[in-house]
C-alpha cells in the first residue's frame, strides 16, 4: 500500500482501438499534476480477478509521446469480472489492498457494465471506489448522441478507406475482378459506411437498412448482382463491395443451414463467428453473374482486425487526450458511475443507468439513422438497382428478362423503401 490519499486505476478491456495510449497520457498526466498515484493495470480485469498486483506505475517519465503510438501499452483482455462474484470480491480487494480508491475503465460496453459493477460491488461490502469509463470501440456503436463518435472510429475509418481505394485501383487495373470486403461490427454499420463512402465503394450493405428482423440471403445477393451488373452496363466490369458483419446476423438461419458445413451451439444455434461470409457470398455472385453470361473474378477480404492497432491520427490524438483530462476531472470532482463524452466541445458524463438498455440491462447500441443526410448521401453515391431501372428495358435485357418479369423479380427488393 503506497499510504497516499487518492490513486487511480487504469484498466483496459475489450479490444485495441487507435487513441487508448493518448487516453491513458491524459489521464496520467492530470492526476500526476494533482498529485494522484497512477496504476497501470495489465490485461484487463484478468489478473486483478485473480488477486495478482500486476500494474505499472504511470508518471509522466514513461507516458511521454505514448499518445502518438498504436496498440496499449497496459495489453488488454475481454475478461468479465461479472459473472462470478467471486471474481468481483478479488478485483475489488486487490484495488484496495494496493490503495486504489478511483478506477478509470477505457473500453466498450462489456467494460463500461463492468466498470459499474466493480463500484456497486465495493460499496456492497464496505469499500469506495469512484469509476468512470471512457467509451472507446473503432464500431461507433456506443449510445453517444448522433455525430459524436468514439474514439478511434475516424481513425479506423480513415485507414480503411485507403485500403478500400487501394483495393479499387486493384480492381480496376487487373479488371473483370471484384473485391467483396466485410467490414468490422457486430451490430451496426457505422465503420462499413464510413470507409465505404469515403473510398467510393461501388456499394455498401449494412443492417440497418433492412427493415425486416431476418432477410434471405439471396436479398444480399441480389443487391450486390444488380451493383456489379449496373457497372457493367457502363463498361466497368469491376468494383467493390462493402458488406458490415452485421450483415450475416439479418439473414435467416435456415438460409445459412442449407448450405451445409455450419457449426451449432450448444442450444443448437448457428455459431457465426465460425462462418465465412465473403466466400459464402462470392460463391453465391459468381453462380448469378456466370447466368448472366459475365465473367469475372471475386476476391473476398475482411477488413478490421488490422485497423485496431495503427497509431492515431490527429483527430484522435486530441479527442483521446481530452476524454483523458475529463475523466480526471469528473474523479477530482468525487462524482462516479458514467462514462465520458465531449458534446458541442464540452464535457457531459452519461449516467451508467441512463444508457443501459431496459430489456437487456446492457449498454444499448446506437445504430446508423438511415433517415440522416450521411446516409442519403452516400446511398445515393452508390451504383445499386433502384426503383426506376425496374421499368427499364436496358437493364432488364442485361438480365436476360423481359421487363414485367424483371420487375416480378427484383421488385421485392423496394417494398419497404
């Protein structure tokens, strides 16, 4: 026990998103100033559950330009100290018996539900440990207001979008190929979207647009056949798709059971994870296209893993230090159990229970508003069938069909548009 009055704890969850160091110097660097001790936690929650004192002293000495690095220099994990209170009772003693009586949490939703519980856990039995958390996922899907995005999004969004321009130059060089790349995130659109209409993908699919709770596949197929025939129509048999992960958890379960070769949970559900939903796709295109009497090359590419641990830009830098020095501040002030946000460039903690989901008792989700000017515009960049071309007989030639036949075909694809 070091015998100061005020420490901080800084625990890392979840996975890597560009700008956690930069959160960490700020943090640091402010309670450093008022005269705070900072620990550093290594690997999450994991090892604090298992009573083990694994930290770094954090000072300005070796914080020093850290702001401007990828990755995190505490590691990380996605351990839940939540599901055992076993696990709580340890992380909760292992703070104190080191001091600790402030904890700053940087991570998403499972990290910020267990930033709160390691607070109501200590006060249950007698201790205090004030929390914060800085939301943090290159997803966007955290329930910010609309326009203000978690750390590491523009980041992620802006690395991607070279890729998805790179991919396009390929593409369009070695011609007749297309790229089908799958963006990152569970639940929501936002990064798909984004590197998708900054890079000027031939078209991007997110769940969000799809109004029914579970669509065919063929639906998806068919969006991404009518891009690649609308493109070909103007001579450029080449192109990418963008696809969310989102995506795959719309489609209908049995869809994905008639293509043999899935593996089950242990309540019989289709593990998603374990599917590979770019070659599922590409296999799918490739059947319609060859119909059609086109010729042409897919290569399917999942775009995410190597987005989270490249060194931020200057947007990120600075927004991940500020929430840093808020975090710090909301703690300076005695306050507890909200996450930090900086809205019209001010600092406006959320309250834990303000944004947890009242079905779930989870942090909620925010989703892409298709009804937003974003999404108009990117839609409306984008080269997809569209209700016209349904009476249009150029197209529907390219189809091979008559056009009240394409229109019995395809008109599905508008009838919640």
């Amino acid at each position: 026990m070091f015998g100061v009055k005020n420490s901080v704890a800084i625990v890392c969850g979840g996975g890597p998103a560009p700008g956690i160091n930069a959160v960490i110097s700020g943090v640091t660097a402010e309670a450093y100033r008022k005269g705070w001790d900072v620990l550093g936690f290594y690997d999450g929650f994991s090892r604090l559950a298992r009573g083990e004192k694994n930290y770094i002293r954090l000072e300005p000495s070796n914080i020093s330009r850290i702001h401007q690095t990828g990755g995190c220099i505490l590691k990380m994990s996605r351990f839940n100290p939540t599901k055992k209170e076993s696990d709580l009772r340890t992380v909760v003693e292992t703070l104190t018996e080191l001091g600790v009586n402030h904890l700053v949490t940087i991570g998403g939703d499972d990290t910020a539900f267990s930033s709160s519980k390691v607070s109501e856990f200590a006060r249950s039995i007698g201790r205090t440990i004030n929390v914060v958390h800085v939301p943090k996922t290159i997803d966007n899907d955290l329930p910010l207001p609309e326009g203000v995005p978690t750390f590491g999004f523009e980041t992620a969004r802006a690395f991607a979008t070279t890729e998805i321009q790179n991919l396009m130059e390929d593409a369009k060089t070695s011609n007749n190929r297309w790229y089908f790349t799958i963006a990152m995130g569970r639940t929501a659109g936002h990064l798909a979207l984004g590197m998708g209409r900054s890079a000027g993908a031939a078209v991007t699919i997110i769940p969000e647009e799809f109004k029914q709770d579970k669509i065919p596949l063929q639906q998806v197929v068919d969006i991404i056949t009518g891009s690649i025939m609308k493109r070909y129509l103007i001579g450029k048999n080449y192109g990418v798709a963008v696809i969310a992960e989102g995506v795959i958890e719309k489609i209908r379960e049995e869809d994905f059971t008639a293509l043999g070769t899935i593996e089950l949970d242990e309540h019989g559900h289709i593990r998603y994870s374990e599917l590979d939903f770019g070659q599922i796709l590409k296999k799918k295109v490739l059947e319609e296209v060859r119909r059609l009497g086109i010729k042409l090359s897919i290569v399917d590419k999942e775009i995410g893993y190597e987005l989270r641990c490249t060194a931020p830009i200057a947007y990120d830098i600075d927004y991940a230090r500020s929430l840093g020095y808020e975090a710090m501040q909301f703690l300076l002030r005695g306050d507890s159990g909200a996450l930090i946000s900086i809205q019209d460039n001010k600092a406006v903690p959320m309250r834990f229970e303000d944004i947890r989901d009242p079905e779930t008792g989870k942090t909620a989700v925010r989703r892409v508003n298709i009804g937003s000017v974003h999404y108009k515009i990117a839609r409306n960049c984008m080269m997809r069938l569209e209700v016209p071309d349904l009476d249009d007989p150029i197209v529907a030639n390219a189809f091979r069909m008559e056009v009240d036949e394409f229109k019995a075909r395809y008109g599905y694809l508008f009838e919640e548009a």
